[in-house]
C-alpha cells in the first residue's frame, strides 16, 4: 500500500518526481565513480521481484526491488513480485529465485549518466504462482531499442526448468535521456505474461565497442571496404570467449562484470590443436581501450594450431556459432603473442570469418608491436539467410600462411566476441511461432487483460546537463503524464503458429496397425480434399512414378499452395508400416535441409502423404537421364553440403538419432533456389539408444547400388550405413552415372567399387564428368575424393561422421573458392587431374581421412555461378527402391 500510494503521489507532482529522480542519480553516480578504480559510472544491479537487499554467491550486492530507488510504470498496477516455485539447480538464487511478472505492460525507469552502456536481463525459466510457465511470451524495449519479440523464455532457456540465463545487450542513452526498460506481454494470446528476474547496467568506456570520431572503422568481410559503428546502434552478445582457457567470472572482468566461456563447446575441427599459457609475462596495453577490452587471464591463454607443420597446413582451426540470418555483426578477436620466441614475421595466418577471408597475413607482433602486448581487431559481416533458414553458422577458421610468408606453419587466438548489430532499431530474432491455446470455454477474460489492451501510459523526461571547468550543473526538467485510450491490434500474423496455419481439422485421427498416428505438427486432408487438389488424380499432373506409387503436383489453400502429394499404390510392397513411419518421422522433424511434411490423408483404404512443392526435382533428374543442363561444380559442392547437413541432422541433431536407411540421389530434393532437401523417410529407424549396443539388429532394406556391404552382411544397422550410402551419392554427383551402370559387355558394375579401385591406383580422374574437365581445383578434387572414398570403407567405424563428412565438403568448397579467387575461374586452362591426385591415398582410419597438401583454403563466396534449368516446373517425391 504505501509503495501504491507513493507512486500516486509522484504521478499527481512531476516536479518533485522530477527533483527526487534527479537526487538519485547523482546520488547513484558519486556513489559508483568514487568507489570504482575504473572510469566506470553507472553500476546497477536490480534483483526484481525481492523485498530486500540480497548478497550473491560471489560476493555481489543486489538492490531490492520493493520500494527501489528505481522508478517503476505500472499503468494498471498489475505487476506482482513472486518467488520460483523451484530453485535452480546449476545457477545461484539471486537473482533468479524472485521475479516480477505481469499479464500488463510495465516499464522500469533508471536515472543513468549518458554514454553506452550494458543492460543485462536475468530470467529464470520456472513456473511461479498463478503464471505458467508455458505461456511466459513478451517483448522488451529499452527506450526505442527492440530488444526481444514475441520471446518465449521456456523454449530459449538452454535447460528449461533447471538454470537462469542471462542476455546482454549494449546501447548507448543520450544526454538528458533516461534509461526506460519495457516488459510488454504478447497479444493475442490469452494469459500471456511478462516477467524478469534481475537487470543489470553497468556504464563502459565510450570506445570499447562504439567507433571514434577519427576512426577509419572496421573492415567489412567480404565487401572490402570500412564500416562505422555508430552510437546509434545496438549490439546483443552472442558470444563472449575465453579461447583455450576456462571460464572467467564477471568479478575478474575489468569492471564491467562481463563472462567469459570456454571455447570447448564451440570448437568444430580443434585436431591437434595446443593450449598455450604463461603465468608471469607483464602485459603492455597500448591505450585505455585495449586495457578495458578484456582481463588478463585472457591474454595468459591460448590456442595455437600445434607443432606439427604438415598437420597444420592441412586443416582449419575452426569454431562454430550459430547466429540469426537478415543481421550484421561484430566480430572482435583477442590476441596477444607471450611465447618469446616468436618475433615479428614468425607467425603469420589467414583468418576467415563466415568462410571468407578476413586476413591473409595475420601477423600479431606486427599488430601489437611486441611480446606480451594485447591486441584485438573487429570485423563486420552480414549473415544472409539460405531458404527460409532463420540461424546459420558463423564460422572462425585460422589457417597458417604458405610456408613462404612465416617460419611457423600455425595459428593463435586468445578470445573473441560476436555481437548482433541492431537492423532499423530491432535485435529481435524470429521466434518459435506462438502456440495457439484455445480460450476456456466459461471463463471471462482476465480484467487485467482487459485494462491492458485498453490502456497504456506514456512518460517522458528531459533531463539537461552541461559540464565547465569545474562541476558546474544546471537542469531543467519537466515530466507530462497523460493518459490515452489505444485499442491494440490483434497482433502480427507471426501471432498464428506453424501448427495453427496447418491443423486445421480437430477430428480424430484415425488408426494404422494399432497406432494413432501424430496430430499435432501436421495437417490431417480428407479425401475430397485431395482429389480437389489433384483434380481427381488427373494422370496429367503426374509427375514422378516411384515404388511408393504415383506423386502428384496439387494446389491446396484455395490454390494459394502448391504441393507434392505421394499416392501409395495399394499393390506396393511399401505399406501402412512405410506411411505410418514417414509421418511419424517427418511430422516431428523441422529442418532447412529436409523435405516438409505438410499433411497425410487416410480415408478409404487411401494412404496420402503432402510435402512441400520442390521446384527442381531430385538430384538424379540433373545427373544422368535427363535434358536439363548439367550442373556447374559449385553448384554440385552446395547441394552436397546442404544433403549433408540434413543427414547431419538426423544423426546428431534432432532430439533422437535417426538412421535414414535409403540415402540416394532420388531421395534428395531440391527447391527453387537449389536448396537440397533429403526426403523419403519411410524406411527410416530410431538409432540405438545406448552405447553398449552401438547398432539395430534388423532385416535389410534399402535400395540395391547404395546398400552398405556391412550392414547386408551382419543384418546391424548404424548411421555409418548412412554414411556409406552417401559416399555413392558423392561418387554420382561426381561422375554423373548411376550407383550400377552397364559396362561394354552388358554385366553390372558397382559406381563405389569403381571409384575406389580408381583412387587406390590413382586414376580417380577417370570417374569425373566430362562436363566438370577443367572446373575443378586440384585441391578440391583432392579433397572431394578424400572425404567420398572414406565414406565406402569396408569396416563401419573406420568411415567418418557425417559432422566430419560436412566439414570435409565446405572445406573442399573453401579450396575451390579460393583457388577461383586467386587464379580465376579454371575453365580456360585443362587441369591436370592426375596430377592433382597423385600421392594421395585414404587410410583405413578416420583420424588421417581429412588430409590436403594444399595451403589454401576458404575463400570469398562467389555469385552468378548457377544455371538456369528448363526443369523449375518439375518436382517429384519418389522411392526407387
């Protein structure tokens, strides 16, 4: 009550909220910047929803949120401060155990110096009193800033129910500006809330991340020009990384309470790569920014490439971030060479960032100016997005220069940090669609509800100030509350959810040998509905024939969708066992690189599957056999990548290992822009689920040309019979022939014995396309056949994963980019492909699979290079088999 009535009070007399906002901040200000060592001013550390003061594990204090110093905006004083009905269990209470939270609009409003500063939002995924955890979905605004959209803190949480996480973000607060963070539940959704554990905000130095005036800026990877990041810009942290070395707490940062990681989860190619550490060297920063940039324990850490030369010049020190496509970001990477004998010229490396090339002599004595001084550099780069793919991987790759330009072959790193730059004001990344909860049937909407969406308060604040000579303040103030009434819209269509634009039908579905089949990631059709689509199965929108039976192409949605539907022929060997799998499988899985599953229909003895429309058809259809032109190389080398981060996926990827089991050109698909998509899962398995039975005893099936010799012989079925599968297909794309194809006197022959007979007496040249003669680098063919050959060892543990296998392809990539970059497009000039292969051989183990003797690797992607097909109005989903 008497917080209630204070606010009141200050909301009827703005002059004196005014005067006392203005008392606390230069309270706040003496306070901080007279017991800090740094030039740091503000430090704020909120513990919202607590009723007291709170000390942290590590020592820090936490201001109470009831009666703050901190002013709130709660329009219909709907708020409530609660407590988790759970602990966490991996993060300490405070700030986590108590929250604030509200089905309204709240905002908290911080008397701050201006200049840049760090907000850090504390969440705790966890029920708490009458609000489920379920439907947590908001949006935050710091001033005009977009900071979360639509943002479901259960399914960002990284162990729901178990830990708090924390998002840091950087904005910089104008002169005379307060600092106003708002907490707005998503519309549309009934009982939606907002809430926040704690918030942070700790003032940094001008230029830590924001560019000087004067400055030149930084360079933008693969446009070759400069970029400036203005103050006008907002940065999220993605990553902050203590390379080589552990975890860094914010009370060793310098002041600015920032975290540092390990860099174990994020190494993706790390062989044989070595930890470097030196406890005693005396570190020299050239300025005040460098000092602040990062801690010492940092610097006294490292990761280099290792000792062995020929090793390194073979492979890529590579990490890997995910990161959201449609933004720009800030890659800043740490370095400080300590090991004495290293001078200026020794160690000299490439460095690319999202495979292109960001620095081709990377020499840090050169940069920094000597041992034991810290440096760092700043990239830009914009991650575009692949299809409808809303997060990629943005890769940091180090690799050491010809053997010409430094005496060492290796690399170092000591830390880096990945920020999002703010795109027209928003950092909000595309969320997980929102769910669509059907309302309770007899209860009225929430009178708090109904307040919010009726009404909404405005405040704003001018707060002047000028700095002469000595502390010499003048302001002038002045705070209008006024009251509107704003109906709000019913929200963006990103409001309606995947399954709510697909399930549109609510009747039971039916049953196939004794089990109900998914309803709730796809749509049930029924036949009428597929006739329509089809016109009654018109033989003249056929278009593909397979064992499954019949694909049509259909328009669905009023004709606003086209569509391939797959008819099952009742007389098929595939059955109800092959349809109900495919469902199962597809309905739960939702990946750029495979097929989506739309819809089924099951009426009448009518087994009907719906995916989406792939424009070009299967991969086979431009290998062999058909009309259309003949795929360039890199076009051959992206939809290999893209084929292989599906299978990727299903290994490692999704919630459980799945085992394809028929991997062939036929059952990957490709979409308009060329994307490939592996479809098919109708004879698919769920892998072993426990490591003392690293296999599935079942009885063999696939398609005759791609079927593991393994697999066939002991009846064990593992994702490396995948892997063998796709090695075939590596050998297609290739040659452009069949798995088995006829040889002069009319027998047989296996496509993946030719190639390895072809390798193994260095003859691999004999296998390649006609079309493809001169398109391919020396390199990457060397590495293509590498990775291909490993694929079709005998032994199943000897072939690699297909995480290697991806890496394996975009390295190969990399070498064809960078040789097209630096000698042109091969086309003029006949390669000489035995030559290219000689000397190379593929031993029966997985650790010397990846092996190049090339020096050059990832290079700038090129545009312009595919083909037009005669065939974007053919797509069909088939099964050869």
């Amino acid at each position: 009550m008497r917080n209630a009535v204070s606010k009141q009070f200050y909301l009827q007399n703005p002059l004196i909220f005014a005067l006392v906002f203005l008392s606390l901040l230069f309270r706040h200000t003496l306070l901080i910047s007279g017991n800090s060592p740094s030039p740091l001013i503000d430090g704020i550390a909120l513990d919202c929803g607590s009723t007291s003061d709170t000390v942290a594990t590590d020592g820090r204090n936490w201001t109470a949120d009831a009666n703050s110093k901190f002013f709130l905006l709660d329009p219909t004083n709907a708020s409530k401060i609660s407590s988790a009905l759970k602990s966490p269990m991996n993060s300490d209470a405070v700030p986590y155990i108590t929250a604030r939270l509200s089905r309204s609009e709240f905002t908290y409003i911080f008397p701050v110096t201006f200049g840049p500063k760090f907000i850090r939002l504390y969440f705790f995924p966890s029920s708490y009193p009458d609000f489920n955890s379920s439907i947590g979905y908001f949006s935050v605004k710091a001033n005009r800033y977009t900071l979360l959209s639509n943002f479901s803190f259960a399914s960002n949480a990284q162990a729901p129910g178990l830990d708090g996480f924390a998002r840091e973000y950087c904005l910089n607060v104008e002169d005379g500006q307060m600092l106003n963070i708002t907490f707005t539940p998503t519309l549309g959704l009934n009982d939606a809330y907002a809430f926040v554990n704690g918030i942070e905000i700790v003032s940094m130095p001008t230029n830590l991340y924001y560019t000087e005036d004067g400055d030149l800026g930084v360079k933008f990877v693969g446009l070759n020009n400069l970029s400036s990041l203005k103050s006008n810009t907002a940065l999220e942290l993605m990553y902050r990384i203590n390379v080589g070395g552990n975890f860094i707490s914010p009370l060793d940062d310098t002041g600015m309470f920032r975290s540092w990681n390990s860099d174990n989860d994020y190494l993706t190619i790390a062989k044989p790569s070595a930890l470097l550490y030196n406890g005693t060297i005396q570190f020299t920063y050239s300025d005040n920014r460098t000092r602040y940039a990062a801690p010492d324990s940092l610097y006294r850490t490292a990761r280099s490439m290792g000792m062995d030369k020929e090793t390194n010049e073979n492979y890529n020190l590579t990490w890997g971030f995910q990161a959201d496509t449609k933004f720009t970001y800030l890659v800043r990477l740490h370095f400080c060479e300590f090991q004495p004998p290293i001078t200026r010229g020794d160690r000299v490396f490439f460095i690319y960032v999202a495979t292109q090339i960001a620095e081709s002599e990377a020499d840090v004595i050169e940069w920094s100016g000597g041992n034991g001084f810290p440096v760092f550099r700043d990239y830009e780069v914009t991650i575009e997005p692949k299809g409808n793919e809303r997060v990629q991987n943005l890769s940091i790759a180090l690799h050491p220069a010809p053997n010409s330009s430094s005496l060492y072959s290796d690399a170092i790193l000591n830390g880096l940090e990945i920020f999002k730059l703010s795109n027209s004001d928003n950092l909000a990344a595309p969320n997980p669609d929102i769910p669509v909860i059907s309302p309770p049937t007899a209860a009225a909407p929430s009178h708090n509800s109904t307040k919010s969406n009726n009404h909404r308060k405005t405040i704003g604040a001018v707060v002047g100030g000028a700095v002469s000579g000595f502390l010499v303040l003048s302001f002038l103030f002045f705070f209008i509350f006024r009251g509107r009434q704003k109906v709000k819209g019913s929200g963006s269509t990103d409001a309606a959810s995947w399954w709510g634009r697909f399930s549109v039908s609510s009747t039971k579905f039916a049953k196939t040998q004794g089990a109900a089949l998914p309803s709730d990631l796809c749509r049930r059709f029924s036949l009428a509905e597929i006739k329509e689509a089809t016109n009654n199965f018109d033989s003249v929108l056929i278009i593909g024939v397979g064992g499954f039976g019949n694909v049509y192409k259909g328009l669905i949605n009023d004709g606003a969708t086209t569509v391939a539907i797959k008819r099952l022929n009742p007389e098929s060997k595939q059955g109800a066992n092959e349809f109900k799998t495919e469902i199962e499988m597809l309905s739960q899985l939702r990946y750029l690189h495979l097929v989506s599953l739309i819809g089924y229909c099951y009426e009448n003895k009518e087994m009907i599957l719906v995916y989406d429309y792939m424009a070009r058809g299967t991969l086979s259809n431009h290998l062999y056999k058909t009309d259309n032109p003949p795929l360039s190389w890199n076009q051959r080398l992206e939809i290999c990548i893209g084929a292989a981060r599906g299978l990727q996926y299903l290994h490692s990827g999704a919630k459980n290992t799945i085992i394809h089991r028929d991997v062939k050109t036929t059952n990957i698909l490709l979409d308009e822009k060329w994307v490939a998509k592996v479809s098919d899962f109708g004879l698919s398995k769920l892998g072993p689920t426990s490591m003392s039975k690293p296999h599935i005893s079942t009885v063999v099936k696939g398609t005759f040309g791609y079927l593991d010799p393994e697999y066939y012989r002991l009846q064990q079925l593992t994702e490396k019979s995948d892997v063998y599968s796709f090695g075939v297909v590596l050998c297609e794309v290739l040659s452009a022939r069949p798995p088995v194809y006829r040889l002069a006197d009319k027998t047989p022959a296996s496509l993946a014995e030719w190639a390895r007979k072809c390798y193994r007496n260095g003859t691999f040249d004999d296998i390649i396309d006609p079309y493809l003669q001169g398109q391919i680098s020396p390199d990457c063919l060397r590495k293509f056949a590498e990775v291909a050959v490993s694929c079709l060892l005998d032994n199943g543990v000897e072939r690699p994963s297909m995480n290697d296998v991806v890496w394996g392809l975009e390295f190969a990539l990399q070498l064809q980019e960078t040789a097209i970059k630096q000698c042109g497009l091969p086309t003029e000039v006949d390669i000489d492909m035995k030559s290219a292969l000689k000397g190379t051989s593929v031993a029966d183990t997985s650790d010397n699979m990846f092996s190049s003797g090339s020096g050059l690797t990832v290079g700038s992607r090129l545009s312009g290079m595919t083909f037009k097909s005669s065939s974007d109005e053919q797509s069909f989903l088939m099964n050869n088999s």
